[in-house]
C-alpha cells in the first residue's frame, strides 16, 4: 500500500516500485479531483510494464465506470462500491478475464450491465490495519494536539438523493453493532495509543 501523499512517493519512485515488485494487479482509489493523475500514472506504469492489470475505484468510478475506462485507456477495469468482500476473489479470477468480467462490482470495457457492490454485514469487515502505516504521518481529520487521532466508520450509506453525489456507499443506511463499534475503539486505545477518535 503507497499512500502517495502521507509517504512522499513521487511518480519516479512508484515506477520503481513497480519496476522492482512487479505487482500483478494495481489499483487506485480515486475522488474526481484524483482521477487525471491516477490516469497518468496507469498510462506510466504500462510503458514499463504490459503485464500489470490496472484498476480504478472509488468515487469517480462508481459514478461513471463506462466513461473512466474509455478517458483511462491504460485502466484494464474499474470497480463499483466497496470491494472488502471482493477483493480476494478479482485476485483469483487474474490472469482470467472472461471470469474476471463477470464479478459483480467489476466493469471492464463493453459490460452493459453492472451494479454496485455493498457489504451488507459492517461487523464482518476487519479492523483496518492500522499496523502496517506509519500513523505519524498522518495528522487527523479534526486534530486535538493529541498524541494519535484514528478514524472509525460506524455506518456506510446515505438516505438523502443529492442530485450532484452517486452515493458510492448506496442508499439505505447501514449500522455496525455497538459492541463491534466498542472493541475497535478498545483496540485502538490499546494497540495504537489512540488518544482522539473522528467518527
């Protein structure tokens, strides 16, 4: 996982990643604001590499997958929704794409019909991994002078029909447990030294 901006990862620096690791499969999660450099990028890393399957979630393209595939030639698939659930499986169904087209959430050029994935189950969801970044480099969303602030989702969905937002996270709310919502807050207390939480 880069984080581009929180690891001062330069374009140069992902290629060479690229270059040493060579990654089956890439993706990039992108809002439209992010959308133009993740198409750079793709288009960079498959002049050094044809092998690497690129794909694009996120915001911009569950809201217009057709149209991001064909503006992002070098994106082999876009995925809809969230892709806890299914991400195991497009890792499994590499290398074959007829069986890769037929995932629900993946669109790949000339799929006509396509829905968006949501997890049904928020319990079912691990905690995030928050041992595998570095949590100095990130400052929070509503910074206290703390030690550490975490984030914590305690629900996905939207209930309202803005006419300008796709609801990438679907429209029926969608609440985790109370004692789920309490032992992720436990655990970062614990393990993290958590110190402020942003709900």
């Amino acid at each position: 996982f880069i984080d581009m901006v929180a690891d001062g990862f330069d374009v140069e620096e992902v290629m060479r990643f690229v270059t040493k690791t060579k990654p089956p499969l890439i993706g990039f999660t992108a809002f439209t604001r992010q959308i133009n450099a993740a198409g750079t990028i793709s288009a960079q890393i498959k002049r050094i590499t044809s092998d690497a399957t690129i794909c694009v979630g996120g915001c911009h393209a569950s809201a217009i997958p057709a149209r991001t595939l064909d503006e992002f030639p070098e994106v082999d698939f876009v995925f809809c929704g969230e892709a806890e659930e299914q991400l195991l499986k497009i890792f499994d169904c590499l290398g074959n794409p007829d069986t890769l087209a037929k995932l629900p959430g993946v669109v790949t050029r000339g799929t006509k019909d396509f829905s968006m994935v949501i997890a049904k189950d928020l319990d079912k969801i691990p905690f995030p991994s928050w041992e595998e970044f570095d949590l100095a480099r990130y400052p929070g969303f509503n910074p206290h002078r703390t030690k550490l602030e975490l984030p914590m989702i305690m629900t996905r969905g939207c209930p309202y029909r803005c006419t300008f937002c796709c609801r990438v996270n679907g429209g029926e709310v969608r609440y985790r447990s109370v004692p789920s919502v309490i032992s992720e807050i436990e655990r970062n207390i614990a393990e993290f030294g958590c110190e402020a939480i942003s709900f």
